[in-house]
C-alpha cells in the first residue's frame, strides 16, 4: 500500500492518516520556479529548493536542506554536481 501526502498550505499541518496508525507531523517543501526534478528522488519535508534547481534521477534530500539557486545536484544524499571544464583543442 502506498499513500501520497500532499499539503497546499504554507505552513506546517497535522495530517490524519486513515490506516489508523496515527497523525504525522508534515512540514512544507518549497520548490522555487524553473526547476527540473528527476523520476524517482525523495524529497523530506522540511527541504527548501530555490529557483531553477535541478534535480538528478533518485537523489535524496534531507530536511532543512537548502539547495541553491541554479546548480545541479544528485546522489544519496544530495550534493551539489561539478561541472566538467571542457578543452576544446
């Protein structure tokens, strides 16, 4: 059984859970504008991600994390990805 949490507020809220297992404590997930998040990635709540962010397939990131505007990240947990200096000779 999967569920899917979702919370339009912008500020923290208590969801109840059907299953019966009790109430979860969700806080909010920021996503700026022009981002590109990958299939498959895990984002906790409490994450912030700013403008034009991208996002590499099945990264993790952690709460309270703030990835920077316009940089690329990936891995377990998320880290900002280096781009390789081409040499065009």
């Amino acid at each position: 059984m999967h569920e899917i949490l979702q919370s339009n507020s912008k500020s923290s809220s208590v969801i109840d859970v059907a299953c019966g297992i009790g109430n979860f404590i969700m806080d909010t997930v920021k996503i700026g504008n022009n981002s590109f998040i990958g299939a498959g990635l895990i984002i906790i709540p409490g994450a912030i991600l700013e403008d034009g962010v991208k996002l590499a397939a099945g990264a993790v990131v952690t709460k309270g994390e703030v990835l920077k505007k316009g940089m690329r990240y990936g891995r377990i947990p998320a880290k900002e990805i280096k781009r390789k200096k081409r040499n065009n000779s």
